[in-house]
C-alpha cells in the first residue's frame, strides 16, 4: 500500500497547499480599506481549492484513484468495491498530508500570521472551519451533509462508465469544478470542508502550533461537524446516484 498511501498524502498535500495558501492571502493582507475586497476574497478561495483537487488528482490519480478525501474513501467501499482493509490507512494519509500542507503555509506566512494576531487567537480559520452560528450545530452538519452528497453524487456520475465518463485526463479538471461549483453554492455556514483531512489535519495542526479558538482543544468544540458531516453525506450522495440514476443505465462490461 505504501505507494498509493504515498499519493494520497501528496495529493491533500498539494490540495490544502492551494487551499490554506489562499486563505491566508485573503485574510492575512488586507488594508483595513472599508469594502475592500483582499486578494480577490472568497472567489479566489473557491477557485484556489478546485485548482488544488485538480492538481492533487493528477498528482494521485494514476496510484491511488485520488481520493484525497475520508468521505471519498467511504462511498468507493460502500458502492464500488474498495477495500475496507485500506480505508483507515488512506485517511490517516489525507490527514497528514493535510497536516503538513498547514505546517508549509504558517512556516511561509508566520511573520504576517505574528503581525496580524500576535497571540494567534483569531486565525486559526486561515487553516480550518468554524460554523457561522457556532449556538446551532444542527445548522453547520446539514450544510456539510448536502455539501458532501453533492460532491460524491457528481463524482460518481463523473466516474461511471455507464454514463458518459469523460477522457481520463479531464476528470480531475471536472472535479476541481464541482468543488468551486459547491464553494459558491453552499460555502456559508460551515466554511465548505466536505472533507474530513481538510479540516482535521489542519485544525489539528492549529492546535499543535498553539492557535487558540481552534476548535479542537479550545474554543467551541465544534470539530465534530466537519467529520461527521461529510462522511454521512458521501454515504447519501452515492445512495442517491446508484439508486436514482445509475441502476437505469445500461451495464457496461468494465464499469466502475
């Protein structure tokens, strides 16, 4: 398993390079300008990530089929066969190369991050999501639920060769677009993680590092959402695909 564990932990690695990357520009150099929009703000956040899936797919694609994501992971052993025995490896992979991406922007960014929040106690969200009502948690997962069931929902549409499968060389660019398409869609009330690695490994990170109001070992504990969330979603959305539109497809003899 080592080289698929390998593309798996390069490939969130390249992800949440591009996604913690631009976070920190929009939220690290603004002028205090009111209205200001820094650094393209939250469109240049959503296009960042989708550029970073593209990138990280075509990174792991070829060795591991690039989940880069635990909730990803989850639905291609519950719907399409992957191993169960792998599973747990390749999320502890997301979440280091998630991890370490986090480590990679602060060390890059640690004399404006000291700048800005000398006592590192408002931006830990350059790394990791907060709810937009932290009192409303309920709010927070049913945003990570239908986010991530649209995500997987559209993977598995993308992917089946049932459908109408793309070349494999756009496949990556294709996700990378469903990922702005949910950013801008659905980016409100949990910051969009749809991805267990890419919140933990960071907000993980934020702890280690001493960020305070992480979410994690202080503030609202509300790391829990962004788990629980995305990995139920994943198991709705493939739900939703094999069995309201896949199941009327014709078979095809190499089908994913």
């Amino acid at each position: 398993m080592l080289p698929e564990l390998a593309a798996e932990f390069f490939g969130t690695l390249i992800l949440l390079l591009f996604g913690n990357g631009v976070v920190a520009m929009v939220v690290l150099f603004a002028h205090g300008v009111p209205g200001e929009v820094v650094n393209g703000g939250f469109t240049n956040i959503n296009f960042a990530f989708g550029i970073g899936v593209t990138m990280g797919c075509y990174v792991a694609g070829k060795i591991s089929g690039a989940h880069l994501n635990p909730a990803v992971t989850l639905a291609v052993a519950m719907y399409r066969g992957f191993s169960w025995v792998k599973v747990v490896p390749y999320m502890i992979a997301q979440v280091a190369g998630a991890f370490c991406a986090a480590a990679i922007v602060y060390w890059n960014y640690r004399p404006q991050f000291h700048l800005v929040d000398p006592g590192l106690d408002h931006t830990a969200g350059v790394f990791t999501t907060f709810p937009a009502f932290p009192d409303m948690p309920s709010a927070g997962l049913l945003d990570q639920t239908i986010g991530t069931a649209i995500l997987l929902f559209l993977i598995f549409a993308i992917i089946d060769n049932r459908n109408q499968p793309p070349q494999a060389n756009l496949t990556p660019i294709l996700i990378g677009a469903i990922v702005v398409g949910i950013g801008m869609s659905f980016g409100g009330l949990h910051g969009y993680a749809i991805n267990p690695a890419r919140d933990f490994g960071p907000r993980l990170f934020t702890a280690v590092a001493g960020f305070r109001n992480n979410g994690l070992t202080d503030g609202v504990k509300d790391f829990w959402v962004p788990i629980v969330g995305p990995l139920v979603g994943g198991l709705i959305g493939g739900a939703a695909y094999d069995f309201g539109v896949r199941r009327f497809l014709p078979a095809a003899a190499s089908a994913v």
